[in-house]
C-alpha cells in the first residue's frame, strides 16, 4: 500500500515537472519566434505595398449629376445581328527609331451590329390592299447598332519605345477605327440584304394573323 501511493507521489511529480517544461520550452519558443513573425508580417505588408505601387487598383467614380439628354418612342423592328471580331493594329511614331520612339499596340475587339426596319416610317399610304392582296411598301432597312462589346474586347499587346511614353489617344484611335471595320465588315456581308428577307418573313406571318394571308411586299415606299 505504502508503495503504491509514493509510486503515484513520483507519477504526480514526473507529470507536474513535466508540464512546467513544456511550458518553459513554449515560452521560450515563442519569444525566439516573435521577432521573425513581426519581421514577417512587416515584409509581407511591404509587399503589398510594392504590389499596389506597381499594380494599382483603379478607381472609378460616376459623376453623382446625370444629364438625359433627349428621350424618343421607338418602333424599331430588329431583324438580324452580326457577332463579328476584328484585329486592328495601331502605331505612332514607327519606321526606324520604332524602338526608341514608337508606340504600338494591337487590338482585338468584339463588336456587335443590328440591323432592321423603322416601323415608324411605315405610314398607312404606304399599305395597299386590292383584290384581296396586301401590298406593303416597306421602308429601307438600316443599321441601328454598330458598337464595340467592351467586355470582349481587349489590347492583346502594346509594345512602346524606351524613350517615349504610351500615347493616351492610341487605344482610343483603335477602338474607333475597330468599330469601323466592324460596321464594314458586316455591310460587306451583306447584314441590311439579310435583315430584309428576315423582315419580310416575319411581317408575312404577323399580317396573316391579322386577317391579311397574301401579302406582298415592294422595296421602297412610295
């Protein structure tokens, strides 16, 4: 019995200096660390720092003033549209010292044009009904948007000479001209001939539902 408890006494003592040991090393441990985590933490702050110098975060603030400029009722009838992409390229001070002096960039944009026919432009005089048949002199059809997607488009590359800076107006030169050979591109394609066709379809059907079932349709109104 007697040897029984003096052997839980020592148990006892072993895990106390035990403990104590162990909290003495963690101490210890932790105050030989410190230095290097605050050192850490201050290297790792100075990084963001660097990062935002050399990679800012744009900030962007509307004017809180809105202007509406002027409001009209449209009757736009949109019958097709052109998905189109187009690279350009633009360059400012090339030839030979391009590479003191130069500023190019290239461009690739994402664009979209719809075209259609002005419902409002269609007047009574220009419907004919004889004999059971629906004349419809349809006005011309035309481009109603021509623009850049801008979140497709994008600057692929921008190379600039090392003793020149970027030339601000370039990438809006390009844009302009991109929105261009967008528009261009999808009149060569011939987008108003199409948008004609897919006009005169649609307008069969819906005169039909309106008791007119032979219709037909003249290019200019008159």
């Amino acid at each position: 019995m007697k040897d029984n408890v003096i052997s839980l006494l020592i148990l006892i003592v072993i895990v106390v200096a035990a403990y104590f040991v162990v909290q003495t090393v963690r101490s210890t441990t932790q105050a030989a660390t410190a230095p290097f985590q605050a050192l850490g933490e201050q290297n790792q702050a100075m990084q963001t720092q660097v990062a935002n110098l050399l990679h800012p975060t744009p900030t962007i603030i509307p004017d809180p003033m809105t202007y509406i400029n002027e409001i009209r009722a449209l009757a736009r009838l949109e019958t097709i549209q052109y998905s189109v992409e187009k690279v350009i390229t633009g360059e400012m001070g090339g030839g030979t010292f391009q590479s003191l002096f130069g500023d190019k960039i290239l461009f690739v944009g994402h664009g979209t044009v719809i075209a259609g026919i002005d419902m409002m432009k269609l007047q009574p005089e220009h419907m004919r009904y004889e004999n059971g048949v629906l004349t419809v002199n349809l006005p011309p059809t035309e481009i109603f948007i021509a623009t850049l997607d801008n979140e497709k488009s994008y600057v692929y590359d921008r190379q600039t000479g090392v003793l020149t800076k970027p030339d601000p107006n370039l990438e809006t030169l390009v844009r302009q001209r991109a929105e261009e050979e967008i528009l261009k591109a999808a009149l060569e394609d011939g987008i108003l001939e199409q948008a004609k066709v897919n006009a005169e379809a649609y307008l069969i059907k819906f005169f039909a539902a309106l008791g007119f079932p032979n219709t037909i349709f003249a290019s200019d109104p008159g």
